[in-house]
C-alpha cells in the first residue's frame, strides 16, 4: 500500500455523525480486548445524546463507515488540562475489519487541519490512552502527539495525556 502522506486520503472522509449513521454503527466490529479501551460507537452516540459538548464524529473510507470516535468541546469540562483552548479527543477507535491498513493514522493526520477548520478557537488536541495499550500509545506518537509525563488515575488503572499542538 502507497503512503498518501499527509494529505486527504482519496475516499476517506471525516465528518459529524448524522442519523442515518446508525445503521451502519450497529454493524461495527471492535476485537473485544480494544473494547477494554474504548467506547463502542453506539455508547459514543448515547453519551452524545446526554452531553452538547460531546461531538460524535464518523470516519468514512468511500461508502464504508471505518471508524468513531467523540470530540469534547467544554472549556470547562476537560479535566487533563487547564488550556481552555484544548478540545478532548475519545473513544477513537476503527472498525477490526478496516484495522491494520494505515487508515487510523491517515485519520489522525487529517484531524487537526479538520478541527483547526470547525474549531477556529482551538489550539491544542487533548486524549488519553491507558498505559497498557501499546499499540495505540504507537499510533500517536506516530500521528505526532507527543506524552510530555501527565498521568491521570483511570477507572481502569493508568492513563497517559497525550498533547497535540494546533499551530
């Protein structure tokens, strides 16, 4: 597979949820040990439901839903940082089927021109990644978001910050 590099990749689109998502939601396949990790799409749609600031965003690959994840919005109610500025990004996760083709990283490199265009006041991307999820704690570094040692006291054990600049 060619490297697309940093640019749009043909065919994968990142956008808000919308209703009729769903369907293609309830079909989503996530390996039961990244469950432990992350939130199923349709929890990530329920949590939205209950929470304006919480913004449900789906990646496409052409007409296939790939992958969810959340972004939080609250200046106020984003505990792994004091910058106001910052937008939390959760749950990010990519269906199995898709998993191992270099399409999380694309969508992690396409996101910060995507929220520096929706998010104009934002300039730092905020997440968190539990210290035993290697392959993830990989991903962003290689996506460029960079631990700089903030931990955080998780339901299930520790949790690293990751930071990411929007310049």
């Amino acid at each position: 597979m060619k490297n697309g590099g940093v640019g749009m990749v043909t065919g994968l689109n990142i956008r808000p949820f919308m209703e009729n998502d769903y369907t293609a939601l309830i079909n989503y396949s996530l390996p039961i040990e990244q469950a432990l990790y992350t939130s199923l799409p349709l929890k990530v749609i329920e949590d939205f439901r209950k929470d304006k600031y919480n913004l449900p965003m789906v990646i496409y690959l052409n007409e296939d839903l790939i992958g969810c994840f959340a972004l939080y919005t609250d200046k106020a109610g984003n505990q792994f940082t004091s910058n106001e500025n910052a937008i939390l990004l959760k749950s990010f996760s990519l269906d199995s089927r898709h998993q191992k083709k270099g399409l999380a990283f694309k969508a992690l490199k396409v996101l910060p021109e995507m929220i520096k265009l929706s998010h104009p006041d934002k300039n730092e991307i905020i997440l968190t990644v539990h210290h035993s999820n290697i392959p993830a704690i990989n991903l962003y570094k290689k996506a460029g978001f960079v631990d700089k040692g903030y931990r955080f006291n998780g339901e299930d054990g520790e949790e690293f910050i990751f930071h990411f600049a929007l310049d």
